[in-house]
C-alpha cells in the first residue's frame, strides 16, 4: 500500500513540476519577445537568466511594458441613416499630360548615301 502511495505522490510532483516548467516558459518567451521588440537589452538579459517561475515575467509584462493597460477602441460601423462624409479630393483637377510624338526621322535613300 506505501509503494502505491509514493507511486501516485511522485506522478503528482512530476506532473507539478511538468505544469510549472510550462507555465514558466510560456510567460518567458511572450516577456523576451517584448523586451526585444522594445529594444531593452538590460530587461531582455534579465528575464532570460533569472527564473521566477513566470513572476518577473508577469511583473515585466505588466508594469514595464503595460501590455494589458493598452486601450482596445472598438470600432463601430456607421449607422445606415447617418450622413456620409464626402471624402477628400484634391484641390487642383490633376491632368495627363497629352502624348507627345516622336519628331520625324528624315528617309534616308541608298543614291544620297553614295554620293556623299
């Protein structure tokens, strides 16, 4: 019965440490990816050698660079009985210039060539 108990209390602790690993890494890669996009090398060096099992990296996330203070503006489509507003042309009507030809080449004839 003892050796059932330990078997089962082990599987339990692996299984902690296996979550635990996970979470970690997780929080991790998403606080590096951060702190490279914002060019910070002291935060970046920081949060890949110091292993708070996701803490410093939340705390990172949160406070320094504010990913979750972000406001998120809905859009709202305009309402079918609301005016449309003309949209902007330019102020001068642009014109194409007209084509232009290429000037005339003058024939040349075999006679004029030979008796030059």
């Amino acid at each position: 019965m003892e050796q059932s108990i330990s078997f089962l209390t082990a599987g339990f602790i692996w299984s902690a440490i296996l979550m635990l690993v996970i979470w970690s890494v997780v929080w991790k890669a998403v606080a590096l990816w951060h702190a490279a996009k914002r060019g910070e090398k002291i935060w970046f060096i920081a949060l890949m050698f110091i292993n708070t099992a996701g803490l410093l990296e939340i705390i990172y996330l949160a406070l320094v660079a504010k990913i979750w203070s972000q406001k998120i503006i809905p859009v709202v489509p305009p309402s079918p009985t609301a005016p449309v507003a003309p949209t902007s042309a330019p102020a001068t009507p642009v014109t194409t210039p007209a084509p232009t030809t290429p000037a005339p080449v003058p024939e040349v004839s075999q006679s004029n060539l030979t008796n030059q």
